[in-house]
C-alpha cells in the first residue's frame, strides 16, 4: 500500500490504488510519483484525476506501458477536435505525429512536455488543448502574415471617434508596440485562450469543453486576459509617451478601443 505524508490517505490512496490496477503493467517509483503529486496538489490537482496523473508521470518517466497506452487509447481520442480545423487526413496524420513528439520526447535540458499535466482536469482534455494548439499553429502557418503597418493602419481607418483616431494615428507604433509587448509578457495559456477566441472563432462552451470546466470560467478566464493586457498596454504607453495629465484619460480609451481588433490581428 502506498503511503507519504506528502499526499493524503482517504481519497487519494483510494485513486490511486485504483490507478495501479487499471495499469498494472505501468512500474513506476513509489516515491518519485507521491513528490509529484504533492507538488501537483500545490497547483490544484485532485483525487479525482488522480490516475491520469499517475499515467502522464509514467510516461514522461519513460515507461513503456505508459507511452503504449497514451498512443492507443488517448491519442486517437484528439481526432474529432482536431477535424474540426481540417478533416484531411494527412492533415490528422501531421498534427497526431507533431503532438506525440510534442508531448513523449524531452530533450537535453528538458523532460517530455507530459510531464507538465498536473492533474487538474481530465488527461484526455489537457492533450486535446495541446493537439488544437498544434493543429492551429500548423494552419497559421499556411496563412498569409500581416506587417505590423497594415494592422495599425486598420486600427486607426476603424476608429469612429475622431479624437481617438487622431491619438491612434499620432501614437500608433507606440500603441502597436504596446499591445504586442502586453501580449508577449501573457502567461501560455492566457494567449491560447485569446487566440482561440479572437482568431479562431471558438465559442465559450467549446472552450470550457476543451479544459474540462464551466462555461462561466472560461469567460472569467477570457475576462481577466483581456483586460490584464488592457492595464498593462496602458502602463507601457504612459512610460513611453510624455503626456499632460490630462490627455492620460485618452491613453485608457485609445487601448481600450483598439483591444478587440488588436488581438484578432496580432495574435494570427
């Protein structure tokens, strides 16, 4: 029986039992898995997916029944999310190859992109985020870029309010640098939320479906993107630009104004 002070006896030992049995071919240390799963308990994981997180730690670790039955049972799995971009097969056949290198082999100074799951969802909805960001990175990549003067020049033609098109067009590699940088300092998951519902079209119920949790968390998830990158591009233009006190309400407006399109345009 295993048992750390590090994890909690009851309903962990009881998923966890349950884990070994459903794999009982999976060998893994005792030991290095319960530090795992006290660290991933830190991040919010629980007993409830407990056992995919002792088969995404097997696979990471390298053991050959893990990997097996990640590439038989969860891989296939990601198809109907990924048809849903493009139904070609070789198309499928690009995105499930790119997702098991993606996720099944580490490199130097890194382990196997697997072992980041840390078990608060479903197994199976974290790897089908993964495969959608592969398969949209790949489709991205067939379409034509847009230069950072045809997108600031859309954000300044689109603007109705005079006095904000005017600030738009005075400030406007300002802004643009802003709102890029703003997007850069984003945490992963935030710009994968964004890019999934400004560029790609995703409604909330999708995404919630995606990563395993209520509609109504998604959307406070997309909320706070939005609008951490909102106070951040308003901070860095105020640094960059020698404006009165006055004219700083205009800042707030100009972002704020410019955010939807903005992202929609900078994050393809």
């Amino acid at each position: 029986m295993l048992v750390s002070h590090a994890v909690p006896v009851g309903e962990w030992q009881a998923a966890l039992e349950r884990a070994i049995v459903a794999w009982p071919d999976i060998r893994l240390d005792p030991a290095s898995f319960l530090a795992h799963a006290a660290a991933c308990r830190e991040h919010g994981a629980t007993a409830e997916h407990l056992g995919d997180l002792w088969l995404a730690f097997a696979a990471g670790s390298g053991d050959p029944s893990a990997i097996h039955t990640i590439d038989r049972q969860l891989l296939p799995q990601i198809d109907v999310a990924v048809r849903r971009i493009d139904s070609a097969s070789a198309f499928l056949d690009d995105v499930r190859q790119a997702l098991g290198v993606h996720l099944l082999v580490g490199a130097a100074d890194a382990p196997p992109r697997i072992r980041s799951y840390e078990g608060r969802g479903p197994l199976l909805g974290w790897m089908r985020v993964a495969a959608l960001r592969i398969a949209l990175n790949l489709k991205r990549s067939e379409r034509p870029t847009v230069s950072d003067d045809e997108v600031l020049a859309e954000l300044v033609d689109r603007e109705p309010d005079p006095d904000l098109r005017h600030m738009k067009d005075l400030y406007r590699a300002e802004l643009g640098a802003a709102l890029r940088e703003s997007l850069a300092a984003r945490p992963e998951r935030q710009r994968v939320l964004l890019r999934l519902h400004f560029v790609d079209g995703l409604r909330l119920a999708r995404i919630a479906a995606l990563y395993g949790v209520h509609e109504a968390t998604a959307s406070r998830w997309i909320k706070q993107a939005t609008e951490d990158i909102a106070t951040d591009a308003q901070r860095r233009l105020r640094e960059r630009l020698a404006l009165s006190p006055s004219a700083l309400g205009s800042v707030a407006g100009m972002v704020l104004s410019s955010l939807d399109l903005s992202l929609s345009r900078i994050l393809r």
